[in-house]
C-alpha cells in the first residue's frame, strides 16, 4: 500500500528553505494539489519577493516573478489575457499585507479569477526578521526589539478576514502548517481554492500559519508550538467565506 | 485609402487596434482621459479586456501579467502615474517583455499642472526606473504619426522584447486632423515562444529579472547592453530645409509643429535656418546632428522643459558648433515671435 509520495510536478530541486521552516509544506500542498486536480500543464504561477522567490524551481510549472507586492496585480493581467489558465500567486505576508494591500484588495473587490497563497509567518523572511503587519502583539523583531507595542506599532492585520467581507470574494480560509491535523485541513483548503477558480466563482485566498524558526530564534519544533501560543489566539483557523452549495472543509 | 478626421487620442486607440492591441489597464490622469474612455468602447467590442486599476502600480504590473502571456498590451498615464508606474518598467525592461506605455506629457513637478510638458524626457529615455535599463521612446507631432508610430511602438517592442514609450502631449491628444487609416484586416500575430500560458505538453517557462549569481546578472546586463546597442538601428528623424542651413534648431512633439511654423517665417525673411525633428527619441539621432555640425554654425534646441533634450544635442554635436537652448513651462509655447528673436540671439553668436 502505497501511503505517501512525492507530488509528480515536485521537481528534484532541494528547497531553499531553512531547515524545519513550513514554507516547505504550503509549497508541497500547492504541488500536491495541482498534481490532483490535474492542472499543472495550464498553470501560471506568480512569484511574490520573499523567501519562496524560488518556488519556480521546486514546482514545475510557468512563473512569472512580479515586483514586492504585486503579485496579484500580475496574477490579475495573466488571469484577464488567459481567462483558461489556472492561474496562482504565492505570497509572503509583508508582500501581501504591506506593501501589496492594495493590490490584493481589489483583485479581490473586482472578483479576479485567480487563487492566493498568503503564507503568514508574522515577521519578514527574507529580509532577516523585521516586523510585518502581521506581528502580533509583544513578538520581539529586529525592527521592534522591546516586542512590537500596539501604542508604537499598531495592531496586527487579519488580511482574511477583512477580504472575506468583498463581493468578489468566493472563498477566504486560514489554516495552519503546524500538525498533521491542520496540515490535513490546510491541504483541503488550497484544493478548494484551486475548485473555486475551476469553476469560475471568484477570488480565493488560503491563508497558511506558518513558521520561520530563523528569524523567530527558535527551534524548529518549537516554532511549531509557538503557532498555537502566539498565532492562533490573533489569527483564528477556519473558513471565513464558502461559495454557496460548497461544503465547509476546514473544521476548527 | 481611407482618409478620417479624428482626435488625436483616438488615432492612437485605433493604431493600437490595428495593431492587434486587445488589452488596455490604466488608471485616469488628465490630460489622457480620453484615450481610455475611447478604449473602454472599442475593447469589448473587439473582443478585448478594458481594466481600470486600482493605481498606475497596479496597472503596470497586469500590464506585466497580461504581456507575459505573449499579447499585446497597452497603459497610459501622465507623468505623475509615470512615476508610479517606473518599478513596473523596469521589472518589464528586465524581464524583456514587450508592451506599449503612453506619456501625455504634463508638466511637473510633484503635481505641477495638467497644460502640455515635455519635462519628462529625461525619465523617459535614460531608463527613469532603477537598473540599467532603456525603453524605445517614439515622440508623434501629428494625429497621423499617433496612428502610425503606436503600430510601430507595438513593432519595435516585439522586435526587441523590450518596454516602448510613446511620449505625447495634451495638445496633440486634443488635436482634430485627417488621418490615413490602414485597411483593418485581422493581423495574424504567432503567440511568441517565450510567452507564459501554461506549459501545455512543453517545458515550464520563466519570466524573471531575478538573477542572484553576479556572473549571471552580468550576463543578463551584457545581454541587455548588445538589444540596446542593436536598437540604435531603430532611429527615426525629420529634416526640414537643413540642406543649407546655418542655424539648426532642434525640437520633438508639438513643439517641432510651431518651431517649424517659425523656421518657416525665418526663411521670408532671409534667415538660414532648419529643424531636425526627432521621431525616436531613444535611439536618439545622435548621428544625423553630428552630419550637421560638420557644416552647421550653432544649434538652438527649443523644448518644452527647462533643458532635458539638449543634452543629448550637446553630446552629439560635440563641441563643433554652440548649441543654445529657448524652454517654456507650464503649458506655455512660444510665439513665432519670440522663437524668431532667438534665432536671431543664437546667429549672431
Ligand atoms: C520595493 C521593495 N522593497 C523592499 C524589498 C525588500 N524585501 C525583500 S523580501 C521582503 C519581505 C519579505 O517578507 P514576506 O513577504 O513576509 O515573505 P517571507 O520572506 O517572510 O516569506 C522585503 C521587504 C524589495 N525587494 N522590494
Ligand atoms: S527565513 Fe524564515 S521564512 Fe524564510 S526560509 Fe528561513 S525560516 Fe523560512
């Protein structure tokens, strides 16, 4: 009995990832899924700037690398010229809920065809660890070293939610890479949102917890735990818009 | 051949139809409105894709989205949206993905005014974003070369994978004139095989400007430097009664219109003087002024600026001939009068 293997468009390509970070397992679940839905051969992917910059390498499908934050105004352009395509962007949460807010916000608003990976790991990767607009309350950063004060640096920002409340928006989940169980769930979430653009209903956003044990300064396993310590109790898990006559798939 | 009176804006629209442009994304700055309200009815009904934006940023990356998949597309702004939207070219440029982007010009700085410009030559042909990078930049005088030139920017940016600029003002965008329509036949353009759309039974492609190895990124640079080099071919001018002339002014765009106007006064009264008028501000026509500084005695450059294009005629004439300089600002042009009074200015030097 065959119980696991590696996703057929999963190139050979070791991910450039630090050791233990989850970016490795929303990369394999986006993979996973396309193999499963059978939808590599027309998939355009979108790069975001941040540390899946090189998502082209281990998945092997079209990308095009877009600039800081504009993933999805790129997605959209691909999206509108090949309305056939399945087309996908990968973004870390400083491209999405910083320097990209306004991009994402109104492909969401005009309802874009297209299918979002908003991999949030409360802290900028790439860059070594500065605060994002998803650090929570009192996460120390290079940028807020005394932990970030919502009096200094404001609160953090549920991007999911607040796209769940647009028109245009079909289907808007958070889940988290952190335990089997939630991998399981999280791996039902992007299938949907690959469904929804299948089916031509709209917007769809997965937002995936996510770890960076390197710039957080702990262990891999730890950084797991602090997920459920730090994260959920800000970013709650579940699926904030569904389209209607489709099944709820994350359970809470 | 079908001759039309139409605005200059619309010339341009349907330049790019029949060039088999069928997707516009924008965001609205005076004075280029009209063009993308001409476009919104027309795209559709050519069965094509009219989006407006949320920002110039975000137009000019569906611009890099919609291109990537090997159509052709086209964005317009003015020099403020311009300025958003330099990230996005530069991302193009590096990438080397064609597509047409319209400057009606306005003048600057900060949020200056909406009268016609030409203060942004300088952000239009020395690349204007970060890297090293260069964009085609053609500059039309009439409602006819709107029509022509955008077929060509299309052309050109195919030709060479590279981002091309169409650098307008608001008067000629106004303009009303007759223009030579081409007959509309389907144009059969072959998608490219560098075009993202899947990977459809082939191996998966990339379009990026990422290249982190410095050998590679030098590579990627050298590669960019040798297009550039080969598009100095593209070079495109007009001369009108230079043959002889001794004083050679130097003007693009709707200021050419009037500067020619008073060349032509200059002449009834005796004075010996012509324009060259570049077409293609970038590849500029370094070459045509350096044959005329072998005989010309001095050069007056008049721009709509407070002195950008003059320094590339400063470089090209090179020091044989001195080369002066008459701008105005904020929408003003100057009258034959004044334009006469320093021709007169300059011969006398
Ligand atoms: C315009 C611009 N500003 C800043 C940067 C630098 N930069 C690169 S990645 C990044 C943030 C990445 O963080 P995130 O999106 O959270 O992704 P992660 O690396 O954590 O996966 C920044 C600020 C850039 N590349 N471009
Ligand atoms: S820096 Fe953080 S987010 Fe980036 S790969 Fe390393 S652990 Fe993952």
């Amino acid at each position: 009995m065959k119980i696991a293997s590696r996703p057929k468009c999963l190139t050979k390509e070791h991910f450039s990832y630090c050791p233990g970070c989850t970016h490795g397992i929303g990369t394999r679940l986006v993979a996973e899924a396309l193999d499963e839905l059978g939808l590599i051969e027309e998939t355009v992917g979108v790069l975001s700037v941040g540390c899946s910059v090189m998502l082209y390498k281990f998945i092997d499908c079209d990308f095009i690398q877009a600039p800081h934050g504009r993933a999805s105004a790129v997605a959209v352009g691909v999206k509108r010229a090949l309305p056939e395509a399945t087309v996908f962007a990968y973004q870390g949460d400083g491209d999405l809920a910083a320097i990209g807010t306004a991009e994402i916000v109104h492909a969401a608003a005009r309802g874009d065809k297209i299918t979002i990976f908003f991999l949030n790991n409360a802290i900028y990767g790439m860059t070594g660890g500065q605060m994002a607009p998803t650090t929570v309350e009192g996460q120390a950063t290079t940028t807020t070293p005394e932990g970030r004060d919502p009096a200094l640096q404001g609160y953090p920002i549920r991007m999911t939610e607040m796209l769940s409340t647009l028109d245009g928006v079909a289907y808007a989940a958070r889940v988290a890479l952190n335990s089997p169980r939630n991998v399981r769930q999280a791996k039902r979430a992007v299938r949907r949102a690959f469904e929804v653009q299948q089916e031509g209903l709209g917007f769809a956003i997965v937002e995936m917890l996510s770890t960076c044990p390197t710039n957080w300064g702990v262990k891999p396993t730890a950084a797991l735990e602090l997920i459920d310590k730090q994260m959920l109790p800000t970013y709650p898990l579940g699926e904030f818009k569904v389209p209607e006559g489709m099944k709820k798939v994350v359970t809470c | 051949m079908e001759k039309v009176l139409m605005k200059g804006n619309e010339a341009l629209a349907e330049g790019a139809l029949a060039a088999g442009c069928r997707y516009f994304f924008g965001y609205p700055i005076t004075p280029q409105n009209e063009l993308p309200a001409y476009l919104a009815k027309r795209l559709p009904q050519a069965g094509g894709v009219f989006l407006q934006a949320e920002s110039e940023i975000g137009a000019i990356n569906m611009v890099l989205g919609a291109a990537s998949t090997g159509q052709r597309v086209l964005t317009s702004s003015s020099g403020p949206g311009i300025s958003l939207k330099q990230e996005g070219i530069s991302y193009i440029a590096g990438s080397e993905v064609p597509c047409v982007i319209v400057n009606i010009m306005r003048g600057g700085p900060g949020l200056g005014g909406v009268q016609p410009s030409q203060a942004d030559y300088f952000q239009a042909t020395r690349g204007g974003g970060h890297g090293d990078y260069r964009t085609l930049v053609l500059a039309p005088a009439s409602v006819q070369e709107l029509y022509d030139l955008t077929a060509l920017a299309f052309d050109l940016a195919d030709k060479y994978r590279n981002p091309t600029m169409i650098l307008g003002d608001g008067v000629l965008g106004q303009m009303m004139e007759p223009v030579v329509l081409k007959p509309s036949e389907e144009i059969e353009r072959p998608i490219p095989g560098w075009a993202v759309r899947g990977k459809r039974g082939g191996k998966a492609k990339l379009i990026t400007s990422l290249y982190l190895e410095p050998e590679a990124l030098e590579e990627h640079n050298l590669k960019l430097a040798r297009k550039y080099e080969k598009m100095q071919q593209e070079v495109r001018w007009e001369e009108y009664l230079t043959e002889d002339a001794e004083l050679v002014l130097v003007a693009y765009g709707t200021m050419a219109r009037v500067v020619k106007g008073a060349v032509r006064r200059a002449r009834e009264k005796g004075l010996k003087v012509g324009l060259l008028r570049p077409i293609t501000l970038y590849p500029f026509p370094s070459e045509a002024l350096g044959k005329l500084a072998e005989r010309a005695r001095g050069f007056l450059c008049v721009e709509m600026s407070m002195g950008q294009m003059v320094d590339d005629v400063k470089l090209a004439v090179c020091g044989r001939a001195p080369v002066s300089f008459y701008g105005r600002a904020g929408g003003i042009f100057p009258t034959t009068a004044q334009l006469l009074a320093q021709m007169e200015k300059a011969m006398k030097h």
